[in-house]
C-alpha cells in the first residue's frame, strides 16, 4: 500500500489576509465548505492507501487532527517539525520514520494546500507510477500547462509526452522563467510544471539522501532517533533538528539525481499561490464572489467577504482583487497578486498584528476571536467543541464574565462547579482559579467580557490542562 505524506507547515503569505503564519491557507476553505488540507486528505484516501502521516509544525497539530477528525480519516503518525526547514528534511524526516517498519513502503509526497479537481484521475495517474517507484526510480508529477506561467517551476522531459501510461524521463528542472521563456516552452510541449508531488520508495529516497546530503541525512536521523511522543505526536528532537539545512528536497536531492521520471497530469491542478489563481478556480463568467459580495458591472475580478455580517460591494471593477477580513482588507490589481508578500513583509515592519495572527485564534478545545476591545475591557465570542475543555487557570491583572448563548457550560470558580445554560451568566473574580467545559453533544458559544488592568493572553496561570500546554496556546 501507498503512505500519503502530507506536508502542511507553511504559512501562504501571498493569500494574505485570509492566509497567515498563525492559520496558513491550507486550513481555509479557500475553494468549497471544506479546507485545502481535507481536500487533499481525501484526495489520497482509499483502498490502496494506509492512513496519512503528516508533517506539521507545532502552532498546527491540533488543527490537523480536528480537521481530519472532521473529515473520518484516522491519522497515521503526526511529525512535529521544531523549526520550519523546507520541503527537504520534511520529507527526509518522514521517510526515517516510515524506514523503522519497512523500508520498502512506497510514500506519495504531497504538499497540504493544492487543488486538484479530478481525484479519480490523479489517482489513476498515481497507479502508473507504482512500477516505476517499485524498481528504484524518484518519480515526480508534472501538470500540463495551459498558460505562459512565471509563477511556477518547470520539469523538462526528455521526450514527447506519451499516451498517459506510465512515467518518461526527466531531462531537468527549470527556473521560474520569464514570459517569454515560459511562452516558448508550451509552445513546445516537452515542459511540465513542477508540482512538488513525489512517489517513491523510502529506500530509493534515503539512498538518494545518503548520496547527496550525508550530512542532512545524519542530522535527521538523529532527530527522529531522539523524538518522543507527545499526545499522539511525534517530536521530533530540536537540537539535531537544528543541524539540518533549510532547503527544499528539489535542490536537495531532485536536480542532482539520476534515476528520476515523471508522469505528465493534465487533468487540472493549481497550488492556488496567489489570489489570482484563486479567481482562475473559482470565478463564474469572470467574476468570483464569496459571502456577503455584490458586483456591479464589475469584470475579471473577485470580490469576497471572510466575515460575519459584512457586506462587500464592488462597482465598476476591473481586475480587481478585494478581500475583507474583520482586522483587515485588501485591494490589489489582479496583475499584482504575487506582491501581496510585500504587503506582509511591510506589516511585519510595522509591527502590525494583522501580519502574522488570524482574527480567530485557534485551540485544541476550539475558537475565539475578539469583537471589541477598549483601554481596561475586551469582549470575545468563545465557541468550545463538544466534550473539551479549557485548562484550569487564574488570571492576575483581569475579572471575566461568562455569558452563554449557545449549549451549556460547565464552570469551576476555586471549589463550586456549576452548570450554566444558555441566556444564564457567572462572574469570575479576578485571581480565582476556574475552568471552562462543555458537556454536551453541541458546540457551546458564549460571550466573554473582560475587565481589569492588563488583558494580554499571557496573564495566565495553568494549574491543570488536558492537552499538556506550557504556553498560551
């Protein structure tokens, strides 16, 4: 059977507002009612297939299980990354780990945030490639293309596409190309872009490592040798970790490789990269509208509204991109959806919040986002999942109001354990050690008003916590 690798650690900055470092563009529901990252879950799911081993950073594992949970897929094992490193010593990691049990499994390497419409067909595809990863070779995908694109990498073959039965060789990778580079390479049919797919044996691709990044390959080695579980993930040991070098497994080991093929998929992929090529997706006789979004002889543009109650009206556009987040939004020119990066990389200058946290800040027992705050008060909305609860806590500078609107609560203030239901309120005293649960079957929603002198998320005391935090998070 094929192990799915899911890569899921990067932040999407060029899908900044919706996308960003604290909740990246593979958890949105960019496309659809579900995530990018259940999309793909999903997409390698099924007989031929073991259950999906995820390589995630730490700010996301709790996300990732949820999201499968929701999605009925059982995770296989979930790496925890110390640090980020790129795409190289992700898929390094993943490969020792699976060569503990069987050294012979074959792993399909998929980035967590692409589209791909046709799951039948890329599976199909897939099963061409089995023999050819069988026997030895590093087998990559590459799309057909349909446009000049500068945006992406491209895979040279060293023959004609055939029929799409199986792999052909590899004659090398090609930058990013200008217009007019990448205009003469369609036109001439032997180009492919680079999706960063992989299917191969952990045996091939350790060899390939052992070959050519020895020393990547020692340092993580160790880190998996010197991993521990925590709640059902696997850390993996920081200090090795650290030894190894940031870089993506193309430049690590793919462009220096020999024994390297490739099957030709032209049944339609995007790695959604920007908010261009999510209007290429999603856009309806040129026009792309999420939420509460109206056009008014508007043409090739998008207009999408990512929060509750806010409308978005466009009039008179033309290649326009606009997103409206609670915290921020954005308009930018069709033609410069790749500098939205800059944007970031200016907030980030400033200091801005908006450049790395998203309005809803995400928990292992579920959400809150902040609807209004003031010198010595915050009001939060607070939706806590089924069965979960928060840790047992105190707070030095603040007093909390509780007031359910949804489901019941179950409250702990110091030795009193309560049941609170919905349209019913409780006082926490500043200083009291309490805790939050829910009980029931539903998720429970409730309003929180806090009051005092300083409401930083780090004025916190954890006493007990059924997730094992040391942190806010």
């Amino acid at each position: 059977m094929i192990t799915p690798v899911l890569l899921c650690g990067g932040s999407g900055t060029r899908l900044w507002p919706l996308s960003r470092k604290s909740y990246p563009k593979q958890f949105s529901p960019l496309i659809g009612q579900e995530s990018l990252f259940q999309a793909s879950a999903k997409r390698l799911h099924g007989d031929a297939y073991t259950n999906p081993l995820v390589v995630t950073a730490n700010d996301f594992r709790f996300i990732v299980t949820e999201q499968l949970a929701d999605t009925g897929i059982d995770p296989g094992a979930i790496l925890i990354e110390p640090s980020p490193r790129d795409t190289g010593p992700a898929v390094l990691a993943a490969a020792v780990h699976l060569a503990q049990k069987d050294a012979d499994t074959l792993m399909l390497v998929a980035p967590s945030d692409h589209v791909v419409p046709d799951t039948v067909a890329f599976q199909a595809a897939v099963d061409t490639a089995v023999p050819a990863a069988r026997g030895g070779q590093l087998v990559t995908f590459g799309i057909t293309p349909d446009r000049p694109e500068t945006g992406y990498g491209y895979l040279e073959l060293a023959q004609e596409p055939g029929d799409g039965s199986g792999p052909v060789a590899l004659s090398g990778f090609i930058e990013k190309p200008n217009v007019e580079r990448a205009t003469e390479m369609m036109a001439k049919g032997r180009f492919l872009w680079n999706a960063g797919i992989f299917l191969f044996s952990v045996k091939s691709i350790l060899s390939a490592f052992a070959e050519y990044q020895p020393e990547m390959l020692t340092a993580v080695q160790e880190a998996v040798a010197g991993a521990h579980p925590d709640l059902g993930f696997v850390r993996l040991a920081q200090d090795a970790w650290e030894q190894s070098p940031k870089i993506s497994i193309d430049y690590a080991v793919m462009e220096k490789a020999k024994n390297l093929s490739v099957v030709p998929f032209g049944a339609g992929w995007s790695d959604l990269g920007d908010w261009a090529s999510v209007w290429r997706e999603t856009a309806e006789n040129g026009l792309s509208l999420t939420g509460a979004a109206t056009a008014i002889d508007c043409e090739n543009s998008m207009l999408r509204s990512e929060t509750e109650g806010l409308a978005i009206v466009g009039i008179g556009l033309e290649d326009i991109i606009a997103v409206a987040m609670p915290d921020a939004v954005l308009v930018a020119h069709k033609d410069r959806a790749q500098d939205v990066k800059k944007a970031v990389d200016e907030l980030k200058g400033k200091d801005a919040p908006q450049a790395r946290a998203f309005p809803k800040a995400h928990r292992p027992w579920g959400w809150y986002e902040s609807l209004a705050i003031g010198d010595r008060f915050q009001v939060k909305r607070i939706v806590v999942h089924p069965g979960a609860a928060l840790s047992l806590q105190s707070h030095h500078h603040r007093a909390e109001h509780w007031i359910v609107v949804e489901g019941t609560a179950k409250v702990t203030i110091n030795d009193e354990v309560q049941l609170v239901s919905e349209n019913q309120s409780v006082y926490i005293p500043l200083g009291a050690v309490h805790r939050m649960e829910n009980p029931g079957k539903v998720a429970m929603v409730l309003i929180e008003v806090q009051t005092g002198s300083y409401l930083g998320e780090d004025d916190i005391i954890r006493y007990e916590d059924v997730y094992a935090r040391d942190q806010v998070t």
